[in-house]
C-alpha cells in the first residue's frame, strides 16, 4: 500500500523528534549543525572550517554544561506551571485585587520597577566601569591579533578570539605571560606566528615556549628580564660570586633577574664556542674564563695567531703562549699527544679514581679558528715529506681532543668570526661544543649555531652583551669584565698548577715542552734563518755570515778566472744544535737578528723571555731553541716587524 503524504509528514515529524531530543541530551545545537570543535566534556576553541555566519558563545561550551543548562530552564518552566495548576486561586485573587483596586496595585508594582530599574541602571554601569578595561584590551589588540592570525594559523575567522587568545590586560609587563592555543595540526610556521605576535602585541625581548604536544598545544610567551647593563669584577659582589664559584665551573656573566650564569665544564660542556663579529667581545669572553682558571690552578695554552689577543697573559706562570704557526703547529701535536697519555693514565687507574690524578686541567684558547685552520694547512703543506698523511697532525690532534677532552680534563675554547662546519673541520666537530656563545650575530650564523632556539633573539650592540646558548636553550648574559690588571692579578693569585697534582705537561720555556709531553714534534717550528744586510759585513764569519772568499790566482799558462767564468759554490750553513746553550753576545751575534743591548732590555723587562739553561763563569747562558722561540711568539707591531724598538 502506497504511504500516503500525511504518513511521511508523521514520520519526519517523528524523526525530527528523536533527533532534536538526542541533540538535546547530548547538548548540541538543536539544529544539527556543528559549529566548533567541542564535545561533550571539552569546552570548544575553534569554529571548525566552512562554518557560516556568527557563532554564539553557546557553541562552545561543552557538552554537559549546555545539558545542564537545559535541564535546569525546563524544570523551572515544569515547576511554575505544576503551581499554576496546583493553586488557580492565587492567579484569581491577583486579578480581582487589580480589578478593585487598581491604584494600590499600581503603586506597589510602581515602586518594585523603580527599585528594579534602579538595580538594572546600577548593575549596568557597573559592567560598563569594570569592563571598559576589558573591552579595549578586545578591541585594540585581541581582535587586531586574531585577524593577523588566523590565516597563518588555519583557522576559522569567525572563531572567538577570547576562546584562544589568552592575553591578560597587563600583558606588556615583565611578569606577564601570554598563552596561545594552538590548533593540532601543526601546519604553521613557528617564525611567522611569533612575529605577528611581537609584531601586534609591540613586545621586545620576549620567550617564546612551544608545547605542541597531546591534543591541546599551546604557546606561551613570556617577557624577558634584562641582565644588568654591566657586570664589572670589582664590585665587590661580582667578586664574591667568583670567589665561591667551582673550581670545573667558571663565572661567564649575569643573566636576567641578577642570576649567576656560568657552565660546568665538568658536568655540561667540555668546550666552548664563541661565535662574534668584530668588536663582539671574543677576547673578553675568554679572558674571563682563563683567568679563573688559573686562579684555580689550571694550565693554559693560548694559541693566537694575532699575536696580541691577550697579552694579561703573556709570562703568566702556568701559561704558554704561541704566536706563530709552526709552534702553534708544535703544541697541539704535543697536547695530542699528551691526551694519549692521559687515556692511558686514566685506564690504569680506574673507574674510582680521583679525576685529578691524571694531572692538571688544561685549557686550550684558540684564537681566530677561521684563519688558524687556513694556516695549519699550509703550513703542513709546506713541510710535508712524502708518505705523510695529507691532513695537518695538529689539526687531528684538536679533533683527537675535542671528541675525548671531558674525562681528561682537557677543555678547548674556541673563537671564531664564522663557526662554519668547513672552518671547524665537519659538522661533527661543532657539535662537540655544547656551549655556545653567540654576540653581534647574524641571522643566519644564529641558524647555524643555534637552530633548536627558534625564533632566534634579537642582536644587540650592547657592550659585553651575549647569548649563552646551552641545553636548548639561550640565556641572554651580560659577560664578567675583568680589566687586563684585574685578570693577571686574579690568574696570579690563586694556587699554583704544581699543586694541581699530577705532571704538568709543559712548563714555561725550561725544561722545554718536547721534553715533558714525548719526543720531538714533526716540525722543529724553525723559521729560516732571516738574511743579513750588507751592513753586517764586518761580523765576523760564521755559519750564518761565511766571510768573503779569497782570490784565487792563476797558475802560469792557466786562463784566469772572469767574469763569464762559474764561481765556486759557497760552503753549505752548518746545522745549529737548538739545544746549545750560548751567552746573550753570541746569540745576538750569530743566531738572532738582534742588537745585545736589546737583548739585555728584552731579559730584563719581557716576562715572556726564557731562563737560563746553566753559567758559564759569571755569563748565564740560554738554550737557542728557547731563544729563538721566544723570538717567534714576540708580539709585533702593525707592520710585521719583530724589532726590539
């Protein structure tokens, strides 16, 4: 039989029914169209896509609350009308007193609305007093930043922004903090929303910490306190802090908030990086380490290719300072060597050994590794022999250090303008240095050095202002200045590296670093000897100086010598022992290019200068290894000169 018209409007009318009382109970919009991402028990946050028109703030509450709601507005409707039912003669009584007397009854409902306008006038200007506030904080930055943010972060525009922006009124204060949901999926880009975001909001120095993870991620941005515009070692609180500070872990700076920042060497980061341009503050940086360091007896090599970079610490006992590529060459072939060493120390004496029985801690300043590196290569190059490796030893030796320096007690400190992989050796290189510190940088060297700290902080120019990037994260770091006086005091004031305990690797000039740390680097690190000037003819000859050769006179009926004729070779230079000890006259005379009197000025007055190896007499007599490297590592002036002016 053929269901007739009014059968199918029964049953659509039936089926409406159920299903508008099913969305009741689930406490849906009863039209059927889902509006936001809530359920039943999670309070919406975003109007899902393709929705139309304005959605009330009904459509996101959850589930249960818009139930709850319901319930209670139909009960209420139940009851009032269960009364009517139950007491009709109530209604009646109202009405006959209205009808009697209309004047009394008008008075009475006169006065509850005056009493209830009253209450309606008052409540509204107390909405409008409190909430002006409110309403401005929507209307000039919540609703400008939702518009700004909605299309990068792919969500609906007509989604409330008070349901995922959370900003507070006072959120350009230090301790504000501002919490952004973000939707599950992910597909924005982290550096674009944190822009609109400093961008809408006019915030500086802010955090930004992401938690994408769960089913709720979120933003929070937070401001950041700014470390002190200075932090200076003779006040004497800064002092104090270094005075107490561990001896594996040195004062760096002043954080935000007047905290300590500093980095085990120990526990965190065997190495260091500092990454800056010119006039960054790379030498502080490092002189602030060092000479804590000292102070607490360690030995340190500096090795500066500058020649000038730290001269607080030139003939600092415990200090051994390399100038010239071939010494610099030298020593980190004997530092190699002397970390094999360790290793084996290290292996006979076990897992409980106390850490300072292998010896002292050594600290390794590398100055400029961009043009270090360009150097040790030629240089190997140079004085390569055929059937040795084609990669320079020293360059290994730093490698052999980096990877196994922490358990040796063996840090490396790193300065560089560009820390590129190619610069440092590979991409596994720089991932050795767990520490980094990062000043006047780059967009891009940020990205490099720092890419898991994202967006990356502004750059500032301020004097001895750094990022200390470390665990993930980046402190920003007022850098601990010590004047050159204060650092040599404070290096000098400490306990010695002899009583570090354990053999010091390499002493000042005697006995010399071959002796200590094995046999005789590849390289003698000798430059050729420098030519003499026609003035120097009346020196008396030597292996240096040959004097002039005699004139040979022809035997008769022999053709004499002319000027076409091929003179005789000179006699071959012989070989100076390094190891000879001669007094200050002969060295001036036949292995140095410089006057006596210089010399004598240079052992009175340079720290650097080597101590005698043994007398001859009342004469102190000098190794000419020891002088003629002291003569290499000798700061010169702008000009290359190594004059004693």
């Amino acid at each position: 039989m053929a269901q007739t018209k009014f059968d199918k409007q029964v049953e659509e009318t039936a089926e409406s029914l159920v299903f508008g009382i099913g969305r009741f109970l689930a406490g849906r919009d009863l039209d059927g169209i889902r509006r936001t991402d809530a359920t039943f028990f999670r309070t919406g946050r975003q109007v899902l896509p393709k929705t139309e028109g304005r959605v009330r703030r009904a459509s996101y509450r959850a589930g249960w609350q818009r139930l709850a709601v319901r319930l209670t507005v139909l009960g209420a409707v139940t009851e009032a009308g269960y009364l009517t039912g139950r007491h009709p003669d109530t209604t009646f009584e109202t009405a006959r007193a209205l009808w009697e007397e209309p004047q009394g009854v008008l008075q009475v409902l006169e006065t509850s609305g005056i009493g209830a306008a009253g209450v309606a006038a008052a409540g509204g200007l107390a909405y409008g007093v409190l909430g002006r506030e409110r309403r401005e904080l929507m209307r000039e930055w919540i609703v400008p930043l939702h518009q700004a943010l909605y299309r990068p972060l792919g969500i609906a525009e007509q989604t409330d922004p008070r349901r995922y922006l959370h900003v507070p009124k006072n959120f350009s204060d230090d301790d504000a903090e501002i919490r952004i949901d973000l939707p599950t999926s992910l597909g924005f880009s982290r550096d674009v929303v944190a822009d609109l975001i400093t961008q809408k909001l006019a915030l500086e120095g802010v955090t930004f910490a992401w938690h994408p993870a769960g089913a709720a991620p979120y933003v929070l941005v937070r401001k950041t306190r700014k470390p002190p515009a200075r932090a200076l070692f003779k006040d004497p609180k800064m002092r104090e802090l270094v005075t107490k500070a561990k001896e594996s872990a040195p004062v760096i700076g002043v954080g935000s908030g007047g905290r300590v920042v500093a980095v085990d060497l120990d526990a965190e980061s065997p190495h260091i990086l500092v990454n800056a341009s010119t006039g960054g503050g790379k030498s502080v940086t490092l002189r602030c380490i060092a000479c804590q360091m000292l102070h607490h007896g360690s030995l340190v090599f500096v090795l500066d290719t500058k020649r000038i970079s730290h001269p607080w610490a030139s003939g600092l006992p415990g200090v051994t300072y390399c100038r010239d590529i071939a010494d610099i060459h030298d020593q980190l072939i004997a530092l190699g060597r002397e970390g094999r060493r360790r290793t084996r120390v290290a292996d006979e004496l076990g897992i409980d050994a106390d850490p300072k029985a292998i010896g002292p801690r050594l600290l390794i300043l590398l100055e400029e590794v961009n043009a270090t590196m360009k150097q040790l290569a030629r240089y190997w190059e140079k004085i390569r022999e055929s059937g040795d490796p084609k990669v320079s030893p020293a360059v290994d030796a730093l490698n052999e250090i980096l990877y196994m320096g922490r358990q040796l007690r063996m840090h490396v400190l790193l300065v560089a303008q560009s820390a590129t992989a190619r610069a440092l050796g590979g991409p596994e290189v720089r991932e050795q240095f767990s520490t980094r510190i990062l000043a006047r940088y780059s967009v891009n060297a940020w990205r490099m050095l720092a890419p898991e700290v994202h967006p990356a902080p502004k750059s500032t120019k301020h004097p001895g202002r750094a990022q200390v990037v470390s665990g993930g994260s980046a402190r920003e770091t007022q850098i601990l200045f010590f004047t050159e006086a204060e650092a040599r005091e404070w290096a000098t004031t400490g306990k010695r590296a002899a009583a570090a305990g354990g053999p010091a690797p390499v002493q000042l000039h005697k006995p010399p670093a071959e002796a200590l740390l094995g046999t005789r680097p590849i390289s003698t690190g000798e430059l050729p000897p420098a030519p003499e000037s026609p003035a120097s003819g009346d020196r008396p000859a030597d292996a240096r100086n040959p004097g002039p050769a005699p004139t040979a006179t022809a035997a008769p009926g022999e053709p004499t010598a002319n000027a076409t004729a091929t003179p005789p070779a000179p006699p071959a230079p012989a070989r100076v022992d390094d190891n000879q000890a001669v007094g200050l006259r002969e060295a001036a005379e036949h292995h140095l290019p410089y006057t006596l009197d210089a010399l004598r000025f240079a052992r009175a007055n340079d720290p650097a200068f080597p101590g005698p190896a043994g007398k001859r007499g009342a004469e102190l007599l000098y190794r000419v290894g020891d002088l003629k490297k002291w003569a290499r590592n000798r700061p010169r002036a702008a000009t290359g000169t190594t004059e004693l002016d």
